[in-house]
C-alpha cells in the first residue's frame, strides 16, 4: 500500500478518529510500545534504548468538514530488534495494546526485506501451481463441495467425480467440515487423488484437491506432513481462526509438498468497521501471502457476502504484485460467483486469478458436471476475445446459467 | 450470559443490524451453515441430515426509533456433531463465513456440558492461586514491568526485587517482550524464582513470576514444558495473537504445571464496534477462561485504555461464576491503576480479584517499593474497612500515591 524506505523498522499505519492532538498520540504510541518513557529517563539510559524505540515517520490529518470527529493516518515505526521474526510477535507490538485505545484501526504493515525474509510467503504461488495444473494462458477454476458434513466417502466421490468432470482445476472442501468420522480426510486424500490421477491419464490435466486441514494446533504441522506424504495435492486452512502462526510454520515446514489454501473464515470479525480492527487488504492481501498462503480467498464484490470492488482489487493486487522476496499468490474473489459474471470478474481482476463457485456450479439446471462446463466454457471464450452473448451461442450449458442467474 | 438448554448444540446469539426479514435470516444462517440446503432435499437425504441440522432457537427484533436500522437478537444452535472440541472449529462453523455477511456481531455462544468437559478450564483458578501464594482475604497485588525490552538481566532482576520488596503477590512481564537476548526467559526465571525463594523463606508468602511465552506456535507447548520444569511460578501469553487454542493446549497439558496469565492483546480489534466482530464478555470472559486462562487481564472502567463498567463487570462474572466443569479464573482490571482506585475497583469488583498495576506502581514518588506498599496498604485497609482517608493517615507511601494521583 505505500512503499516502506525504514530499513531497520516495521512500519505501521493507523486510521485514528477523536480529538487528539495527533503528533502527540503518534509520540505517544511510538515511545509507550516501545521503551516505555523517554523523556524523564537518564541519558545513559536513553542511548542504552535508543535501538529500541519507535518513531514517529508521519502524521497526515485528513481532510474532514467541521462537523465530523477529526481523523487522522499515522504511520509509526517499530525497530524490528524489538519482535520475533512472526505475526504474533509483530500484531503484539504493533496492536496489542493500542487495539483498545480507542477508535484506531490498523491499516497497513510494511516489513523490510530482512524481515520479510523470515516469512515463508507461497512455497508454489501463481507459477507453481500453474505448472502442477498445466494451465498458464487463462484464469483456473475451483469448485467447493456444495456439502461435506455428514456425508458417506461413497457419496462424496459421487461429487467429487461430478465436480471433476466439470473439468474444474481445482476442487476444495468446504470449509466448515471438521468431523468427517464418515470420510476421514487420509480416505478423502486416497479416492479424490487416484480419481484425478486417472483423469490426468485421460485429459493430461491434473486436477488439485484442497483437504480441509482441522484438529489441535499442536498437531497441525504434522498432519499436513502426513496429507503431504499420503499424496494430497493441495490443502485447505482456516487460517484466523488457528493463527497466522499455523500457516507461517505449515508453509515453511519442507516436508509439507503442496500448495495451501487460504480460506478468509472469521476475518470479517476484524475487517469491516471503519473505526476498528484490521484493514481488509493487510489481513487477506498481506498477512496471508506473507504467511505462506498459495491461493487466497477473499469475498468478491459481486455476491450477497460482498467486499467493496476497490478493497477486493487491493487485496487481489497485494497478492499478485511482483515482489523480490516472495511469490506471488493465487487471488480467488469468492460468493455469488456464476458464469454470467466471469466476464466482469475478467475484466475487474485480470485472468491471473481463480474463479471459484459453489451453488453457481452445484445449482445448474443440468446438474454439477453441466455446472462446471459452463463455467469453463465462458472462461476459454472470454479469454479468446468473445462476448457473453456469442459464448452462449456455443454453449448449452453456459446458455442455460445465463437463463438462471443472468449476466453482469 | 444465557443458559443454554439444549443439549447437543452450541448456541450462538447474534446482534444483527439491517432491512432483513429476520426469521428468514436466522433461518438461513441455521441451514446455510450447517447442511447447506435443506428445502430442496430428497426426504431420505433430510433424514440422513437432520442430526447435522442447525436450528433456530430464538429471533427477538429489539425495540428501535423507526429512523434507526432495525437490529434483532438471533439465536441458532449448531448441531456439536459438526464441530471439533476446540474453538477454531466453533469459530469456524458459527462465525467463519457470517463474520463477512453484513453487519452482524457475535454476542455469545453457549456450549453444552458434554462439550465444556473437552475443554481444560483453568488448572488453578482463583482457589489454586490463593493456594499457591497463601493469601485467601483480600484481591491479589500484581506488578507489571515498567520495561522489558532492551534491558540485562541485572537491571531486570534489581527492579524485580523492587517489585517484590512492595510486598506484591505476583509480578509480570510486559506483554511486549520477545526478543529477550540480553535476558532469557530461562535465565530470568532462574533468578526471580530464586529471590522469590528466598522471600518466602523470609516472609512466608510465596510470589508467582509470569514469564512471557513466545516463539513459533509449534514450540509453545514445549517451551511452557521446559518453564514449568526449569521452576518457573506462572506463565503470561497474548493468547489471541497466537490463538485461543494454543492457550487450550498448553492448560491441557499434564506437565504444564504453572497457572497461566492470558493477556487481551489485540482483543480491541474485535469488541469495540457494535456492528461487527466478537463481545468483549465472550471473547475475553468466555473463551479465555474455557480455554484455560487462570488469570485474565481486561481493560478496567477507569484509565485511559477503558471499557465501559458494564462490560467490564460481564467479564468479570462470567471468569468467577461457579461452574460444576470448571474452576474459575481470576479478573484482573488493568490499565491506569493506581492506590486512589483501590476502594472503588473493590466496591466495583468484589474482592475475589486481581488488582494490576505497572504506571501507578513505578510511577509513585518514592519509588517502586513505596509503590507497592501503597497498593498493599489501601488494599488491607479497604478489607478491614476503613476509608481511603484512614488508610492514608497510616500510610505514607499512600498518602504520596493520593497526593499524586487522586482518588475516585
Ligand atoms: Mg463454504
Ligand atoms: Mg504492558
């Protein structure tokens, strides 16, 4: 979001509301989450903690009509001697405390390099996971089980084969599937990963599927080794919920030999005040990609769950933007997606992206597989030059979602 | 907050503001995060789902001006055969998707006895710790380090004995503390340990140290091992930042043999706004305690980091209430504390508390000794009822912490 030239101090901004004086809140913050005091210590003390204290880089007040509480962005340096090299240790410092005084929210976080460093980022990114599929001149596909709780293995290979002969590049679990007694995840891992061995057979396409990774956090790192080695070709993380953490040591284990899934469950707890909690595009764009995420989900600005367009392009742009550092990661706008949208969420997020459904896949008239080829269908003409109207002329299927849920 | 009489479900209350029908809402919410579909179901499949089925349980529309947007109190209850023990996987099932759909807060969720027992609770609890340090008449004393960053471990272990020579119960690291190179943790809890040793030699009164616990979550539990058999007296975590059930591991673990301390760092990103995100009482009352926090930090009505008293007083109920699961935690209001406050966090709180300070102990005019007496001595006077005048014509170091700071 700006560019960070401090090189020796992880830079914050904050969007504060009230009547502060704000060069002084800024000292504040820059000296109390720091050292602590600064000017009554002595001054033998002072250069003992001079590498440790925060300062103040800018104070912006933004423009306001009188009549609104003043707001104002300020960005805060913390020197990067003060944390450990992950999230836990740098949110403490930078938003532990200072969450809860008052109307401020965390807007951005800029690490430098050598602290960038430290975080796994995407161990496949974009090019990794175009390279597995085979796919490189058009926006992938991935499909989520319409259902996965209390379904019989049997059943759910039913759909995954629906689902895959849909000829999708990806499918996942939904994300709330923690008890799978029925279908544990080794036996998902064994059906789903020969089925799509056999369509790689058939198609030359590999088809990926993202497992739904769950249990005590303790063992997490060690479950995905195990999903890792029994031969799952993709995981899927509710990332907030288990911790910044969980994925940062996921991603950077090396036994773990497939890409992640990022699934944004539970951050809109933090993302939509104005007033409070953490900005949309660091928490999805820059937290995740940072922590190691290959693929990003994040609420489209189309369906019903919405994001507002500009968030869900910054996220989306922080997750592809070229960095010396880290891969980049896979941005995949979800909820309400159908076919009739493709060509707008082409031309809003560029085709180096996923598109992703789950009713706009399950929910066609002619079923799942009718579902899935609609949507590639319209996919491969947008990016061949068509529009809508003459896709739909070439396809049945596509024809028949227009019919259902329109176009964009 | 409520009582929950439903016995295999978790029941969520929700605030939730917007034009919506609001049965039709809760009853979306109830299918959509649980089964998925339901009216369009083959009558064998909705006998297969019916256990897996979510339910509303109550839909209250809250009295509002017509010019206001209309809010509603929605309660559903998810089926616990959906869900893992732990509370990612609550998160996840009742707030993962929702948190993004519109303005809705989760207020609270109450979780069946058969699901209470799968969770630690405190080791200690308030019982354990009175045990612990032999005081059972009065709220415990605990001093925070004005500083930790940055510091060697002889300054560090001078302004320890500080703290402990003002007759304090429990002495804390600061929250933001993690790179400890001039300190380690081990090193710390070997010196305070020992002149903690030799305190209860001299007085009889043993003090609790609380060592923060940082690093990757993937060590956590094996460094709280490591401190609690190298003799450490009491651990601190910021247990949001690394996630709820990293603090439920480390209680849950038989070799952990130390009360932990939970710090609401980073909670403020979540209760503040009325729209959005998590109550202050669940999040900081609830799920700390279920998790296994002995000890519970929470901004206290008064200083400048505040909370409204209301809520302050929620959570400190729900950390007490008697529980037939398990034991209760300690409050623990913070934040701008000082001797003046004393009888009023008392009349506010009761005795069965923690009083916390760090500013209003190294802040007071003679010093960090003296500013422990101060605190020691409104506290013990306060129990046996005398005023706050009373206790400062007894006490010179109050006299000087009243001069100072005031009194409410
Ligand atoms: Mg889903
Ligand atoms: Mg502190």
């Amino acid at each position: 979001m700006f560019v960070n030239t401090e090189k020796d101090y992880v830079v914050a901004t904050y969007l504060v509301h009230g009547h502060y004086n704000f060069y002084k809140k800024a000292q504040e913050i820059a000296v109390g989450l720091t050292v602590g005091t600064w000017t009554d210590l002595p001054q033998v003390r002072k250069e003992q903690m001079i590498p440790h204290l925060g300062k103040v880089i800018e104070v912006k007040s933004l423009n306001n009509k009188s009549d609104e509480i003043p707001k104002a962005l300020l960005k805060i340096g913390y020197p990067i001697v003060n944390m450990n090299p992950d999230i836990p240790s740098i949110l403490t410092t930078v938003f532990g405390k200072l969450s809860m005084d008052g109307q401020i929210k965390l807007m951005d976080l800029q690490l430098p390099d050598s602290l960038l460093t430290e975080f796994p980022g995407p161990r496949f990114g974009i090019d990794g996971i175009r390279r597995m599929i085979g796919v490189h001149n058009r926006p992938l596909l991935m499909s989520i089980f319409k259902q996965c709780i209390g379904l019989p293995l049997h059943e759910l290979e039913k759909e995954y084969h629906n689902q895959v002969d849909g000829q999708v590049d990806l499918v996942k679990d939904d994300e709330i599937f923690f008890r799978d007694d029925y279908a544990p995840a080794l036996k998902r891992i064994a059906a789903f990963e020969k089925y799509n061995q056999q369509q790689q057979e058939n198609t030359g396409k590999r088809v990926l599927y993202g497992v739904n990774l769950t249990g005590p956090v303790t063992q997490l790192v060690e479950k995905a080794k195990q999903f890792s080695k029994a031969g799952a070709s993709c995981l899927l993380l509710n990332v907030v919920p288990y911790g910044f953490d969980v994925l940062h040591r996921i991603a950077a284990d090396p036994d773990v030999n497939v890409p992640i899934i990022a699934h944004p469950a539970f951050t809109g707890s933090f993302y939509p005040s104005p007033y409070y909690g953490l900005s949309a595009p660091l928490l999805i764009g820059k937290l995740m990609r940072l922590s190691g995420a290959d693929i990003v989900l994040f609420p489209s600005p189309y369906g019903s769950v919405a994001m507002p367009k500009e968030e869900a392009l910054n996220i989306a742009n922080l997750l592809q933007s070229p960095n010396s550092i880290h891969r980049s990661a896979f941005p995949t706008p979800s909820a309400g997606i159908h076919p009739g949208l493709v060509p707008t969420i082409i031309r809003d997020f560029g085709d180096n992206i996923i598109i992703n459904a789950g009713g706009g896949i399950h929910g066609h008239p002619q079923g799942t597989t009718a579902g899935g080829k609609a949507f590639m269908d319209v996919i491969q003409a947008t990016i061949s030059g068509q529009t809508l109207a003459q896709a739909a002329d070439n396809s049945a299927e596509l024809r028949s979602a227009i019919d259902k849920w329109g176009a964009l």
